[in-house]
C-alpha cells in the first residue's frame, strides 16, 4: 500500500482535502487507483475518520474522486486543466463560514420575510413556488437542491419589493450559494434532515402566501435556527 506522510498537527478537513489533492495530482495515486479506507486515511495522517470523510467529500467535488458503494473511493480520470478550474471556483467552505453567514441571515431574512408576506404578488408566489418545485425534484433524485435553495430565497428577497434588500441578497450570493452546498452536504448525512428542510421551505411560502408577516418570519427563524443547530453539533 502507498503511504502518505502523516501530518504534524490534527488538522482542518480543508487542510486534509488540500493535502490529498496534492498527492493525487502529483501521481501518488493515478485514475483509477483505490484510496485506503477512511479508518486507514486517518490512521495514516493522524487524523478522525469525520475529518477524512468530510474531505474526501471536497475531493468528490471537485472531480478527483468518485465514491463507489461496497466498493471503496477511486481517483477519478481527470483532465489537469479542468480540475484546476473547479479547484479555483470550489473554495473550501469552513463551518465558521457558515455560521458567520448564518447569523447574518437571521437579521436580513427575517425582516425580508415580513415584507415579503406584506407585499408578495401573484408573480411573486409563483416564482417562489418554482423554486419549492426544483426543490422536490432534487430530493426525489437524491441529489442536494442547494441551487433551488438559493432560488428560494432569493426569490423570497425579490417579493420584498426593495431594492437594496434585493441587493444585499445579491452582495452575499457567491458566499451563500457554497456555503448552501456545504451545509446540505453535512445535513443530508442524517436521512430525516432533507424532508425537514423541504417541510420548513413549505412552510416559509405557506405563510407568506397567506399573507401572514410574524408567522413568516417565526419560520424563516425556525429554519435558519434549526440549520445553525445542526451546523455546531
């Protein structure tokens, strides 16, 4: 078995992520190579096997690896251009960064939701209900939805009507769309977490269809509480 150099210190799954990057691009292991077994990976870097997991789903991402049921983890075939390109634009997100952002979003949504329930129109309604749509469909595929999150919510800031609400959705789009992707990455590792995530986007439209501003903004609150919960655990 190839062996890699066990870290100095415990370490970030950022820093794992990076680090296994490297050693797979620079041809420790090739496409197609099977990588230890993720009790092994920590063993050998001196790190937990959550730490390994969370990177290795990093490197999934990014195009570097493929996951394999029964089967174990496997060095993707990869184009060195294109993987450089989805290194650059994926950035690693820290939980840090999500509950920074979090605590930002509670302030904001919250009074964009009550607006939102004021002065929403038909149009309004319509729009957000597409995105709950994309919503459905991507958990009835399996698959993260964090797009369509993102199209709720933003969505939901238009229905506001102001313009600099709008605009400040806007500012934090590029954070918030990685941070959205990380967090339904670590959420939906609990099998109940995504149709709770649904139900709670039901019921932010639900009340802002019926034009209900303090239920609407108890619900965004539910929901971004419940997503900060289950980010610090």
């Amino acid at each position: 078995m190839k062996a890699f150099s066990k870290l100095k210190t415990k370490k970030t799954y950022e820093e794992v992520a990076d680090y296994l990057k490297e050693q797979i691009l620079q041809g420790t292991y090739q496409p197609g190579d099977r990588l230890p077994s993720l009790r092994e990976l920590g063993n050998m870097l001196g790190v937990g096997q959550s730490t390994v997991r969370e990177a290795i789903s990093a490197l999934k991402t990014m195009g570097l690896v493929t996951i394999r049921q029964g089967e174990g983890t496997f060095v993707a075939q990869y184009e060195a251009e294109e993987i450089l390109a989805a290194i650059e634009s994926a950035q690693l997100v820290t939980k840090k960064d999500i509950c920074d952002l979090l605590e930002v979003r509670k302030i904001v949504e919250k009074g964009i939701v009550g607006l939102a329930a004021k002065k929403r129109t038909e149009e309004d309604l319509k729009k957000i209900q597409d995105a709950l749509d994309e919503m459905k469909k991507a958990l009835e595929n399996n698959e993260l939805g964090d797009q369509a999150d993102w199209k709720f919510h933003y969505a939901v800031a238009c229905a506001s009507h102001n313009p600099i609400l709008e605009s400040m959705m806007l500012s934090i789009s590029e954070i918030m769309e990685k941070t959205l992707k990380a967090s339904r990455k670590k959420l939906y590792q609990s099998k109940d977490n995504p149709q709770r995530l649904y139900r709670e986007h039901v019921d932010i439209f639900k009340a802002i269809q019926n034009g209900n501003p303090i239920k609407a903004e108890e619900a965004m609150l539910y929901h971004l509480i419940g997503v900060e919960k289950e980010m610090v655990k």
